[in-house]
C-alpha cells in the first residue's frame, strides 16, 4: 500500500454567497503525481490557497504524514515542505535570475557563501537545460524562460509536495519535455508533484492519476490507465464533449495576407510567407524560433522590422501599432494580464480600440458604448450582467473572449493575430474560442496564430509554416498537416535544399 503523504479531507469554503469548495477530499501518495483537473471556477485555485496557508479552510483537515495541520501561511507551508509554482509569476523583475531563485527562501542561512548559492541555482537551471546566464536581469528573460526560474527556484527548495499550476503553459515542447525529465526524477527521488494543467494530453503523458472537481465538488479519482480522455472531459464538464475542436471546413474569400522578406534583427531572416482569408495560419515553432516575433512585428509592435507586408494587395506599413489597426490587422496576445486587459471594467475593455465610433456630437455617448458593449458580449458569449465587473474578476476564458470580443467590431474582415489564444484557458472555455476562431473565418477574416501547444496546431490550423531560428522550414497544409513531421521542424530541422537533395 502506498504511503499517504498529503490527506485533505472534507475540506470547504466560501466567500460570501458564493462556495468555492464543497467538502472537497483527495490522497496524495509518496512518489506521485496527480493531476487536478476542472474547468476555469471548478475550485482549483481554492484549493491551491488552502494548501499554501493563503486562505483558511471553514471546516476540513489537511494532514500531512498522517498529522492534521493548520497552515498558518506560505511560509509554514514551505516548512511543512509544500511549494508552489503558480500561473502568475511571482519574480522580481529588475532582479537577477540567481536572486529571483533564492528570493524569500527560508533556506539562506544568516551568513552564507553567495558561491554556494551560485552553485545549487546552476545545478538547478541544469537541470532544465535553460541556457541563460544566473547573472542575466529577469526583465530581459521571455515569457517562457522566466517560467523556468520558478521551478528553478522549486527545485533548490527541499521541498516534498510540489504544486504546479499550468507550469508549461509559456513553454516550448522541447522545455516541456525537460521539465517532465526533472519531474520524473523527483517522482523517483519520492517527491509528490499536484499538477493543475488544461493540457489533457499532460495528465496521460506525466501523471499517475488524476482528480476532477466542478463546481467546488470531487467529481472523480481515477489512475490514469484507468479512464480515457472522453470520459475524463465528461467529469469535467459534466456534459458529452466528443470534440474540442469544430470542424475544419475553410472559407474562400478573396485577399490575402502577404509577408514577403520580413527581417527583424538577430530574431528572423528574410521570412516571406502567405495567410489567406478565411483560413487559420499557424506559425509552429519553439521558444527562440521567431513565431512570437513575426505575430507581433505584423501587428505593428517590433519597432524594427524591415520587409514588406500587405493587405489584399494594399501595402501596411511595418512598425507602426496604428497603421497595422487602421488597416484591419487586429491583435490578441498571450499575455492578458500584462498587454492585454486594462484594470478597468469588462465593459470599457469591449469598446477599448475603437471607443471614437461611440461619440455623439464629439463627446463619448455612455448608451452607445453600452450597446456595443454588450453585441461583443453577445458575439463571444460574455455574460452581459458582467459588463460593470473588472476584466481581471472574470475567469481565465472570459478574460480571453473579453479580449476577441474588443477585435470583433471591424466594419469588414480584416487580420486576426493570435499569439497563444488559448494560454491558461480551461477546456470548455477552449472549445468556445476554438469555435470563435471559425467564425471569424467565415466572415473572411485571416487568422494567424501562434501556439507551443502542437496539438491545438494540429487540431485548428489550415496551414502550418514552421520556424527554427527565424528561417522557415516547413509549410503545411490540409491533409498533409502532420504533427511528427512539424515537431520534426521545430526541433531537427533540415533544411529545404537538404530536403530537396
């Protein structure tokens, strides 16, 4: 019999009216690693809090090695050996990668020797084969590196019970893959890993079993080699959910999105490629490749690109925001919380990009923005009683249909680019922005997205291009679209001359 590390039992809380967990029970064995599955409100985070002392429980126990405690707060967690790494990254900017790794670690002795510091943090960056440098200031560090800091700063804990929530949510598969090395490694050692993940494929891949809460309830625990992927989308939705993704059925529209010899330095070489209207175009490719670049500098955002871009034949000028809008190009990017979302209400966040189509008489009309508020609502099925809520209140999904919303007034198709559009976005809400995304194609939009997920590449895109090093390497499309081939792209790539030989 498996010895129990971590029991919770009949553990509740509310907030208010509202209960966010509901007698919620689960083990956790030595040398396991479980998922916790749900959508987006399913009482995740809640128990997260709990576990980590941010909150305290209304009734229930957590024990720990067969003992009931009460965790007084993240600190008395880290001591009973519980660690966190969360969705939100909790790095110090302007610090360095090394200070970020020890950052209010209770493992610093008084008088230490930073050498030995230096050394465990190495060790643990090695591990990841993160290849940036402990000195290098965080700020400088992409999305998905900074990611790997955190569980740097997770490995040099002595901790027991690790906590990922959506850890590989910024990360390329190649750093995916080296994470679940590290994982399996710490399974070995008799680690316990809690792995929150929206990423169904991960929970078959690297867990040992898996739990679904909905609704604050414990729905099912299951070993994963007990329960299919169907059944496991049943407990979480607690509905049939045959498919994720809709139907590939592309639109023909006229126009086109043309790339041709875009360059931005030291990131992408002479790139030239086609995104048609009423198509998805997906831009595959590892964290270093150029993807994220390419969306952006299209949008206007890289201040130093060079090359050609055009619309339907119409020329838009590169690195100008503004030209890229008022020609049709329209922008979602993978980080909400940072460049996405304003600190205002859901509704001002709607009407944000074009607020001067409200106007009455040269003033801002308050009914005008309200109705057009809520048809983009309507569009991307946001509640409207939520209009007066602040954007960052809403779940992860509707931050993001909030956010498809703001880019679906145009008054004709133009450029929908998506970096990551489904980032920390539970299943259920996935499959509505899925379902987003092919009705923008048959309005005759040009979709071009980004993903690290190659099965969201695999599963939406009508045309996948490849990129290593900022070259294109691949072009993929219909039937030919080829997950083993495209990750063969991204990760060993040979080139097309080599191919041709």
């Amino acid at each position: 019999m498996v010895a129990q590390l971590l029991s919770v039992s009949a553990l509740t809380k509310s907030f208010g009216a509202v209960q966010a967990l509901r007698g919620v029970s689960l083990d956790l064995g030595k040398g396991e690693i479980r998922a916790i599955c749900g959508e987006n409100g399913a009482g995740k985070s809640t128990l997260v809090k709990l576990l980590m002392g941010l909150y305290a429980p209304d009734s229930g126990t957590v024990s720990i090695d067969g003992a009931a405690v009460r965790i007084e707060g993240p600190q008395h967690a880290h001591r009973l050996g519980l660690a966190l790494v969360a969705q939100e990254l909790s790095l110090a900017p302007h610090l360095s990668v090394l200070d970020n790794i020890w950052l209010g670690s209770e493992d610093v002795p008084l008088f230490h020797r930073r050498g030995d510091l230096r050394r465990r943090a190495a060790e643990a960056l090695e591990k990841l084969d993160a290849g940036f440098d402990l000195d290098e200031p965080v700020s400088r560090l992409k999305v998905g590196q900074r990611q790997l800091v955190e569980i740097a700063r997770l490995l040099t804990r002595d901790s027991r019970i690790l906590i990922l929530d959506e850890p590989t949510a910024t990360l390329s598969d190649v750093e995916i893959a080296r994470l679940f090395s590290v994982l399996r490694s710490l399974r070995a050692e008799g680690r316990s890993v809690i792995y929150i993940t929206h990423r169904l494929g991960e929970v078959f891949e690297i867990c040992d079993s898996v739990t679904v809460l909905r609704n604050g309830e414990h729905i099912s625990t299951n070993p994963v080699s007990a329960i299919t992927r169907d059944a496991l989308i049943g407990d979480m939705l607690g509905r049939s959910f045959a498919e994720i993704y809709p139907p590939k059925r592309p639109a023909e529209h006229e126009g086109v999105l043309t790339v041709d010899g875009l360059h931005i330095p030291g990131t992408v070489e002479r790139l030239s490629f086609t995104a048609p209207r009423g198509k998805i175009t997906a831009l595959a490719g590892q964290i270093g490749s150029g993807a994220t670049e390419v969306a952006r500098a299209i949008a206007g955002l890289v201040h130093d690109a060079t090359g050609t871009l055009s619309l339907g034949g119409r020329p838009v000028p590169l690195g100008s925001a503004h030209a890229s809008r008022r020609a049709g190009i329209m922008f979602v990017s993978e980080d909400r919380a940072v460049d996405g979302l304003f600190h205002r209400n859901v509704l001002e966040n709607l009407v944000a990009s074009d607020v001067g189509r409200y106007t009455q008489s040269g003033l801002l009309s308050f009914p005008r923005m309200r109705a057009g508020a809520e048809k983009r609502a309507e569009l991307v099925g946001v509640d409207k009683s939520r209009l007066a809520a602040n954007a960052f209140d809403l779940s992860g999904g509707n931050q993001q249909k909030v956010l498809f919303g703001r880019v679906s007034g145009a008054s004709e198709p133009g450029v929908l680019v998506m970096n990551e559009p489904t980032r920390g976005v539970d299943i259920g809400a996935r499959a509505d922005i899925y379902a987003l995304m092919r009705d923008f194609c048959r309005q005759g939009y040009a979709l071009l997205m980004t993903s690290s997920d190659l099965e969201e590449v695999v599963g939406m895109a009508d045309i996948v291009i490849t990129l290593y090093r900022g070259q294109m390497i691949g072009r993929y499309e219909g039937a030919a679209i080829d997950i083993a081939a495209i990750l063969s792209d991204i990760t060993h790539p040979v080139s097309p001359s080599e191919r041709a030989a």
